[in-house]
C-alpha cells in the first residue's frame, strides 16, 4: 500500500493534546473544530479508561467553518463551559479544519479572560504522542515561570503511552531519593480509574496550573520518550542551573540502571549507595531473578510490537533483555528510532504487521491486535491503546525493576500457554 | 459541499423541527455532546460488509472510530466492516489537493480487496480544500465497472442525524435501481435502519419468515450491495427506530411507489407491534390471519420464558434515564419483564415521544425534563430499586445506594425482538442481586 491506510495504530495528535490535558487539574480541553473530533475522542477513552471523560468541542457547523476567523466561536463555547463549570484552565486544541482555514489560537487565546492554554495540533500531522508532547510544551512556554535558582524539586516529563502507574511508580522512585516530583502532564490522580467523591465534570486529579508555574525551580527535569526531549530543552531553558535527564526510556535493567545512576548523581549523597532505598535494591534483585526465568520462553519468542514509538523501544529494551526477537511497527517516528534502533523497525499500519514475511508468535498492540491475531492463529497482548476490551491496565506497569519484573512474567506465561 | 442542502434541512419528517428551535440547526459551541456527520454516515454504510469504506480525510476520522462497532455479517468473505480504510492526508495533500491519493486509495483498495463497491466518505478537511470526489467515483466507478459512492457528509455539516441521513441520500442516488432482482416474493420488505447491532435483526428475522414476509434488502444491517440495488422492486420499506431515515424512504415512495412503515423490534410489544404494522401495510387478510397466529404462538412461548423473570421481578421499580425515542420504547421493553417504570427522562424527547412515555407509563408516572437534577428525588420518593440511565448516573445509584445499569454500555448480546427480552430480563435480575453496588460505597474505616 502506498496511498491507502489499512487498519491503522496511528491516532490524532488533537487526541494526543487532550490526553495531555486531562492529567491538568481543574481542566477542561476544548477541541476548536466540528463536534466529531470531540466526540469521537470522547467515546476513545471512555472506553479505554472505563471512566467518564471530560472534554468539550467549539462544534463548528458549515456556516462557521467557513466564514470567520473562529474567535467568537471560541469565545461563545468557553461563555458556555463557564455557565456549567469553572475550570481552572481551558485547553484549546485546534484540529486539521481550522488549522487549514487558517484560525490563529494564539491571538484568539491572547484576548480571552479565561485562563487558557493553546496548543497547534492539524491531525494530519504527527499522532497521539506528537500532541501530547505538542500540549506539554505549550503548558510549560505559556505557563512557567522563569527562575534562577534550584529546589529539591524534580520535574517529570512522561511520554503519552505511560500509565497512571508508570506515572505514580516514577514520581514514587524520585521522591524515595529526598525530592520533590512533579508529572507534566500528571494521569496518575486523574486517570488511574479511582472512585471519586462526586461525578466529575472536568478532571479532579493531575498537576495544578500552580504547580506548572513553578516547575522553573527544579533541579533537574527528567524527560522520558524522545517525543519529550523538546518539552524538556524548552523546561531547562527556564532556569540555567536546570539539569536535564532525558532518556529514551526506563524500561529493563540497563535503562532502570542508568535511570538510578542519574538520581545517585543528582542526590547530595554523590555515588554513594545509601542514596538508594533498599526496596529498589530487593526490586533489582527480582528483576534479574525473573530475566533469568524467563529467558527459556522468551529467548525463542518472536513478537511484534505495534504500539506508539516511545513505548514500542521501551517495551523492545525490556523483552530484548531476556533474548526476545522483537519487531517494531510504530505509527510514527518523530524521534527519529529508525535509525538507531537494533530491532528492525519501522512505521506503519497494522496491515504492515500482515505482510511481515518473518514467522512470530505474539503482538503486543492495543484492542485492534485482537481481530488480527485470531485471523493469524498467532497470541495478542493488549497493551498500549485502545485497551477496549480489557481492564487495569492503568495500574499496570512495565518499565522500572519491579514492572519490568512483573511484565516480563506476563510475555513469558503469555507465549508458554 | 460547503452548505447543507436546503431541502434536506427542511424535510418535513424531522421530528424536530416544529418542536424545537435548536435541534436541527447549529450545534452549541461548548455545550455539544454527539457525533458528526460523518459518524452518521459511517454508521449508516459501514455494515455492508462486502464493500470497501475508504474515509477521505486525515487520520482522526478513522483513527479512532474503526472497528468500534459490533455489527455482525454472515458474509463469507472478509468483513470490511471491521477493515480501517483511510487516505490519512498528509500536510502536502492539504496543500496540492488529496485527489492523487484519493484515486490511487481506490486502486489499492480495489486490488487488495475485490470489493462489491466502495464508498467514499468525505470529511472536514477533504471538504473545506474542496478535492472532487464526485468526479473521482465517476471515473473510477467507469474503470472498474462496480459502483463507487461518494458519500458528503463531513462532520461540520451537521449532527450524527444528519449524515445519516445524508447517507441515504447517497444510497438512493448511486444504488438503489442500478440492478433488476432475478425474482421477486409477493410479501417483500427493506429494513431501513436496522444496522445488526449484536445481531439484534437475527432475533426477528426468523418470526418474520415464519409469517411469509422476506426481505430484499436492508440498509445496512447484514446487507449486501447486489441486494440494495434492487432495493425498488420490495413492496414496502420498514424503518427501523431511524427517523433520519424517512427523507429515503419517502423519495422511494416518490419514485417507485414503494409505501413505508416505521417500527421498532425492542421489546414484546413492539415487536408484535411492528409485526401488525407491517402486514397491515400488506393489507392482505391471510397474511393477516397468519401473523395474529404467529404473534399469539410467539408471545405464548415468550411468557412462558419470562415467568420466572417476572415472578423474581415482581414489585420492583425502575427509574429510567435515557433520551430520545428509548424513553418510552426502553420503558415499553422494561414493563414487559415485569418491572414497574415509575419515572422516564424526557428532556431530548420530541412531543411525540413524550406522549408515548405518558400513555407508556400512565397517569402517576413521572416525566424527568431535568433527569440529572430530579433523579435523586424521585428514586426516594419512589423508593426505586434500579436506576438504568448512562454512566454519569453511576454516583445517583451508589449515593441512592440501588441497583444501576448502564445504558450505554455497549451490550455484548442483542435486546432484540422476542427472545431478546430474556436476555434483558438475566441482565437486570443480575443487577438487582449484585452486591457490589452497595459494597463500592462502603464508609472508609477512617470516616466512622
Ligand atoms: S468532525 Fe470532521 S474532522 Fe472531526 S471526525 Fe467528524 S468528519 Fe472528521
């Protein structure tokens, strides 16, 4: 196919921008566009999350989408947000159509009075990950304050396919080294599937817009995916005594490793080992425990890894570990893995994974890996997104020692039954 | 198409429109739930499994709505329902047009799947830039000698309505009387609007034959290109819960005298209801005779089925929350399992429908215009058991602590027709008696 799409994994990047903006507390995203985007991204991740998901569209209809350059459209939807709810903050998300009639978010954003972030994002750029990072990087230039001196504070930038838990299980590992963290964007109290006190209307949980503004004071910023290496050149830029961690991902031993030599270093305790709590040293040891376990299965397994890039080079370091032969099909590839990666990869759809002319055994791919598997005869792991059809996968992890340990169990049981 | 046509905004069938001011025009910017257009469009094609859908557009519009719909086929070959075909336009397409890919999508499609037709589905973006699709189809259509739809329904046109409607319009312009039936039965029907949902159509098709009525064709439920194209040749058109719908049927009627009935299979006395309408519509005294038989056998062995589900459901009350038509054809399918309806939403309810929901649930019922501010007054001072609304109403049942069902969760077996109705009956009982809805909202040991 050289024209056509078959079966695609991609997803928009105004997608991507909303995702980024439910893990904002008080946040309502607004999607500047007709009212389908909105509503089928809304309906995307209900069913993903197994929970309500707040988000609300400009709803062009043919007369607007034409004339005007969508200011009072905006103006009018955010009018009537507030007539229901008072957001702490609007995301304003473009889409292809008012980005090609040519709408300027900056200046309709510039003369609103509500508190508002705008993010550029024509869906036929990019895909999820490029919009949620799109999303972060305006909600740190628009947000931020610049600083000149440090706290023990730590700012986390996660690429958009980590978990709630990944999330939380990061922010955990950094505050066991005596700092501060702080998730940009935050899905681990918005959308770890929590039972809330009341029917939410916009997010509850996820990094306040205080706390944003405030992420200049941070020692170092530790960004993880390459779609967040510009996100974090323009946090680091805030503040010249910044330093910045940027790794391409956490997932396994080596990467877990390099990830906690990081910390060491940046802890006043300097390589010394007391820095390092003794549950993550007990989690290392299981993690090598299990890599040895599941090396008979997994040494032999081929899998087919069709998930957003930042997560599919997780996931490959992770199994590849073990002896794993993976092969990656992304959406995109705006870091540029290409080229640097040691697994065959490239971008494409999941009629791709049809053609590939190499024997395989499992694909780890979100809810549309099912109907291909079964067609196949070969086994599906649902992971990345949509996980439709199955639950927890918020609360689950697969990077750091202890989800890489548990993960790897997962693949091994998978590929054995 | 920049501009909706005049005439279709206008359709006299819309419900809508004397009632209320707002339903058919413009959305409210930020204040709209709801699909587009295009998603109308897509819902209302996308069943036929034999056909290639090709969503002209970037990746959005595909992206995240492909093989979300549960729309089950007995064609053989492989399901294109369940196939996400999209252009997704690059930047550069935006710029120099995407008719180059447009055109050469509909070779690789055709080369890769040998489809019975595709359809085209324009979108915002493919709209605005004004690529002409239209002549594409054509071209294409004359190339391969099979027919190619364009379907214009991109989502800033109108609501989900809308471009289903729109889709109609498509169907009977490039499909409908394109092919002659080598035969035809005396008592033949379309099903317009029935899309197979969980294979729903399944549960009544069979009472039907029973009866002597086949059907021709059906938009687009298990449906089949050859057959729609043949779709003038049925003595009457059945919509089914589709208003959107009529503006098709109505031109057939129009155009080859085809009169048209609109029913809905939910529930027993729909079901035997949409029976009676349509022999009616036949008019034939035996076909008459032989469907009062039938109905009589069918709801003898329902009863039957239902008792035990009456008898555990006896005396229990239900609050329902849901829009629409459903506020009284989802009440209608409630009584039948024996659960009293004490209250039903009727905010989004047309006039039509808020007298149905009033002769459905009788003078002491309670008609919600503001549902989620009534509910929880009227769940006590009704002293309901089960709450079945959408998933915002979750917190209403949990404070409320009753039972609750979620609406709108997609269901994973049909509701339809007859039979369906145990189905529904299993479904409610294993609310009722689930604990979970009062464990959930235990008070943390930190509170007491
Ligand atoms: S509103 Fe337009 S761009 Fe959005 S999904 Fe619908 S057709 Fe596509």
């Amino acid at each position: 196919m050289e024209a056509l799409t078959v079966n695609p994994t991609r997803l928009s990047a105004p997608m991507g921008a909303m995702l980024a903006f439910l893990g904002v507390k008080h946040c309502m995203p607004l999607i500047h566009g007709a009212q389908g985007c909105a509503s089928f991204s809304k309906v995307f991740f209900t069913r993903h999350f197994h929970d309500p998901i707040p988000v609300q569209t400009t709803a062009l209809s043919d007369i607007s989408a034409v004339l005007g350059g969508g200011d009072e459209i905006v103006t009018e939807a955010i009018g009537n947000i507030l007539a229901k709810v008072t957001p702490d903050l609007v995301g304003l998300i473009s889409t292809g159509l008012t980005e090609t009639k040519g709408d300027d978010l900056r200046s309709i954003a510039a003369a609103l009075t509500q508190k508002s972030v705008w993010v550029s994002t024509p869906d036929y750029i990019g895909g999820l990950q490029s919009g949620w990072a799109a999303a972060t990087e305006a909600l740190i230039t628009q947000l931020v304050q610049p600083c000149m001196s440090v706290t023990q504070k730590v700012a986390i930038l996660p690429h958009a396919s980590m978990t709630p838990i990944e999330v939380e299980d990061l922010k955990a590992l950094v505050e066991s080294f005596g700092f501060e963290a702080v998730a940009l964007p935050d899905l681990s109290e918005s959308m770890d599937g929590h039972l809330g006190e009341k029917q939410a209307t916009m997010t509850q949980g996820g990094v306040s817009i205080q706390a944003i503004s405030q992420l200049g004071e941070s020692c170092a910023v530790v960004a993880i995916g390459r779609s967040m290496l510009s996100a974090a050149r323009l946090l680091a830029a805030k503040n010249p005594a910044m330093k910045t961690i940027a790794l391409d991902h956490i997932g396994g031993l080596g990467a877990t490793d390099r990830l906690i030599g990081e910390l060491m270093a940046l802890s006043s305790d300097d390589r010394s080992d007391r820095a390092v709590p003794a549950s993550v040293k007990r989690w290392r040891a299981r993690l090598q425990d299990m890599l040895l376990d599941s090396h008979f299965t997994l040494g032999k397994a081929r899998i087919v890894l069709a998930l957003e890039a930042d997560q599919a080079v997780s996931i490959a370091a992770l199994l590849s570990e073990a002896g794993a032969k993976c092969t990656l099909i992304t959406p995109t590839d705006e870091g540029g893995y290409e080229k640097s990666s040691l697994s065959p990869f490239r971008v494409g759809d999941l009629w791709d994974v049809e053609q590939i002319k190499e024997p395989w055994d499992l694909i780890i791919c979100g809810s549309h890996g099912e109907a291909l598997a079964h067609r196949m005869g070969r086994k599906h792991l649902e992971m990345g997104f949509p996980q439709w059809e199955r639950l927890g996968g918020q609360l689950e992890s697969a990077q750091l020692y202890h989800g890489s340990a548990r993960f790897l169990a997962t693949v091994a049981n998978k590929i054995a039954h | 198409m920049l501009t909706a046509p005049k005439e279709l905004l206008n359709e006299s069938a819309c419900d809508h429109h004397t009632n209320k001011k707002t339903a058919c025009n413009r959305p409210t910017p930020g204040a709209t739930t709801g699909g587009c257009a295009f998603e109308g469009a897509q819902i209302s094609l996308f069943p036929y499994a034999e056909a290639a859908h090709i969503v002209h557009g970037p990746i959005t519009c595909l992206g995240a709505s492909w093989e979300t719909r549960a729309t089950p086929t007995s064609f053989s070959g492989r399901d294109l329902t369940q196939v996400g075909l999209t252009t997704a336009i690059s930047e550069n397409d935006v710029i120099f047009g995407g008719e180059k890919r447009l055109s050469a999508s509909i070779d690789e499609a055709m080369h890769t799947f040998n489809p019975k037709a595709i359809f085209i589905y324009s979108t915002c973006v493919t709209a605005l830039i004004g690529d002409d699709i239209d002549a594409i189809c054509r071209e294409k259509a004359q190339q391969y000698g099979l027919p190619i739809v364009p379907v214009h329904a991109p989502g800033f046109i109108g609501s989900k309505n809308f471009g289903s409607r729109l889709a109609g319009e498509a169907v009977l312009e490039h499909l409908i009387g394109t092919l002659e039936p080598e035969s035809t039965a005396p008592y033949e029907i379309n099903l317009i609007g029935e899309y197979n949902v969980t294979g729903d159509m399944w549960r009544y098709l069979p009472v039907l034959e029973k009866i002597g009525i086949k059907v021709r064709a059906t938009l687009s439920g298990d449906g089949r290109i050859d057959a729609i194209r043949t779709a003038h040749r049925a003595g009457l058109n059945v919509i089914v819960c589709a208003q959107s719908l009529v503006t098709l049927t109505r031109k057939m009627q129009e155009r080859y005298g085809i009169p048209w009935v609109s029913v809905s299979f939910y529930g027993q006395r729909d079901t035997s209801e949409a029976i009676r309408t349509i022999v009616r519509a036949f008019g034939d005294a035996a076909l008459i005779d032989r469907a009062e038989a039938v109905i009589t056998e069918e709801e003898a062995k329902l009863s039957k089925q239902l008792e035990p589900i009456r008898t555990r459901l006896a005396g229990k009350k239900a609050v329902l929350n849901t829009g629409g038509n459903k506020a009284w054809s989802f009440a209608s399918a409630l009584q039948d399992i024996g659960l009293k309806v004490v209250a039903t939403a009727v905010g989004k309810s047309t006039e039509a429908d808020r007298a149905k929901a009033r002769e459905y649930l009788g003078e002491e019922g309670v008609l919600m215009t503001k549902p989620a501010v009534e509910q929880p007054k009227v769940i006590a001072d009704t002293q309901a058991d089960i709450l079945l609304a959408g998933g915002r109403s979750l917190y209403t049942a949990l404070k409320k602590k009753i039972a609750f069902v979620d609406v709108n969760q997609e269901k994973k077996v049909s509701y339809g027709g007859y039979d369906g109705l145990v189905a529904f009956g299993e479904d409610v009982i294993a609310a009722l008696d689930n604990p979970v809805f009062k464990v959930a909202n235990r008070e943390a040991p930190w509170r007491h």
